[in-house]
C-alpha cells in the first residue's frame, strides 16, 4: 500500500523491516500497515491442496474467549448474529450451542473452511462467498462479529460500511484484532534475541497489511458510520503458536490477568494486551 487508508497522505516512516517487506507507520495520523500488496479478497489463507487443520488451536483453545464474549455481549435470551469471515464455523457453532434463542449465520470466502464447517462440524447456516454479496436483509442484526479479520483487508471501509447497513439500529459491530504496539515490542524483542529469519512470527507483513492500535481502529470505526467505541479485554487463546508447552500458556494467562488489571486501574486507557477487542454501535 501506498498511502494511510485512515487519511490518505502518502507520508510514512518504517517502524520494523520483515524479510524484507517494510511496515509503516503514517506520520500524519500514526496508523500502521504494510507495503505489501496483498490482494483484496485473498482466499488462500484457508485453502491448499493437502490442507489440514489444527482442531486443538481453532477449536479447544478458543474456546475460552468465546465463552467469554458470549457470557459478556450475547445477554438479551435471543437475537441475531452474523460472523463475517467465521473460518471453519467454531463461532458459529459456539453461539448456537451456548445461546439456543439465538440465530447465527456465517460468512467465509474460503470454500474448502466452508466444506469443513457444513460437513465436519454441522453449521448448516455457514456460507461461502463475500458477505457483500450475500443478499442479507438490510437492518436484521443485532450483533455482527470480525474474529482476525480486519486486519487482513487492505480496504475495509467498504465492508464496514456495507455491515453498518445490516445491523439494526443500536446494533453492535465487534472488531477483535492483534494490538500492534504490543505486537510491536515482541517482534522487536525476538528480533533482538534471535535476529530475523524465515518462517518466524513477527508481524505477520503479508497477511496482516493493517495493524491497528486503540486509537486508529477506532477511527476506522467512526469513519464508517459508527459510534461509541469501548474496549475490553477478553480471555486469550489458551495455546501459543509454535509451542505445545502447558507452561507457555499459564505465562498467557497471567499476562492477561496482569493487562485486564491494567486497563481497569487506567480507566481503560492503557491496553497492554495482545488483543484488541473494541465494540462499535450503530446509531
């Protein structure tokens, strides 16, 4: 990309360097994305000839953070969700389990995640394709949810925008996202301790081409229509990428207890974790 999609202005600064694909920061608003150009409505981050998936970090170790959201936004006994970009359908199947009074329908554009949520995990109200697309009944949710998603689209205030249409008024649209000052300070530490090298997690530079930070996601939202932002913070995955080490995950864990601790003493101005879950209502 070459310009802040927040703002416009083409002025920037290099804030990590990864294999050789600058990430930067605008120096007019301080949004950060990547310079690498990455396509639209990339399908292939689900998708692959030998795919298979890692049922014990998409499905048991979220399982925690969605019984949290769940127990925290879904408190009316019925409604209407819709999980933009929901993967293999675990979100879906969370919210149809937990909240029977509930309606939760899906949206995903990699078909072969689709196959596996209707066929492996029986979510009849999964579908494939762009949501855009989708025909949806204009103003007929109550809550619309984004689980990794934002950052992986170049552009998003058109899908932003189209979402403010479906949700009813006083709906609520939940952005959940890396929290990149703090992914920020892992990249460069393990750059520090390890050097840089391929096949590493750093800041993800090809998938993630927007990185978002309290203040600049929140920006995105009111730029589409929405207002009110609130943070939270929420139960972590409950594994480490890369790791099988129980340990790991207690580090996890008390770091999360440790930043929602934070937050709360701050009056929710200082998000150390390394998450971002902000909610949106429209008007």
């Amino acid at each position: 990309m070459k310009s802040c999609i927040l703002c416009q202005s083409p002025q920037s600064k290099t804030v990590f360097d990864e294999n050789g694909i600058p990430i930067l920061e605008c120096q007019n608003c301080g949004h950060v994305y990547s310079s690498y150009e990455q396509e639209e409505h990339y399908e292939g981050y689900w998708d692959g000839a030998e795919q298979t998936y890692d049922l014990e970090w998409w499905d048991n170790a979220h399982r925690a953070v969605y019984s949290d959201f769940i127990g925290t936004y879904l408190n009316e006994p019925k409604g209407n969700l819709l999980d933009v970009g929901c993967g293999l359908g675990f979100f879906v199947k969370a919210v149809l389990t937990n909240k029977p009074g509930w309606t939760a329908v899906g949206y995903e554009i990699s078909k072969q995640a689709v196959k596996f949520a209707n066929e492996q995990n029986g979510m009849k109200t999964v579908y494939a394709g762009l949501v855009q697309d989708s025909k949806l009944p204009k103003e007929s949710f109550d809550i619309i949810t984004l689980w990794d998603v934002i950052e992986h689209i170049p552009k998003p205030h058109s899908l932003l925008t189209y979402l403010h249409g479906l949700l009813k008024p006083g709906g609520v649209l939940f952005l959940q996202t890396p929290n990149f000052p703090i992914q920020l300070a892992k990249a460069n530490l393990k750059v520090k301790l390890r050097g840089m090298k391929e096949g590493v997690h750093y800041l993800e530079a090809k998938d993630h081409v927007n990185n978002y930070k309290m203040s600049t996601l929140a920006e995105l939202g009111k730029q589409c229509g929405f207002i009110k932002p609130e943070y939270k913070v929420l139960m972590p995955i409950l594994s480490v990428s890369g790791s099988k080490s129980k340990f790991a995950v207690y580090v996890k864990l008390a770091y999360y207890f440790f930043t929602k601790l934070v937050f709360a003493l701050s009056f929710k101005t200082i998000n150390w974790n390394n998450t971002l879950f902000l909610t949106l209502k429209k008007p």
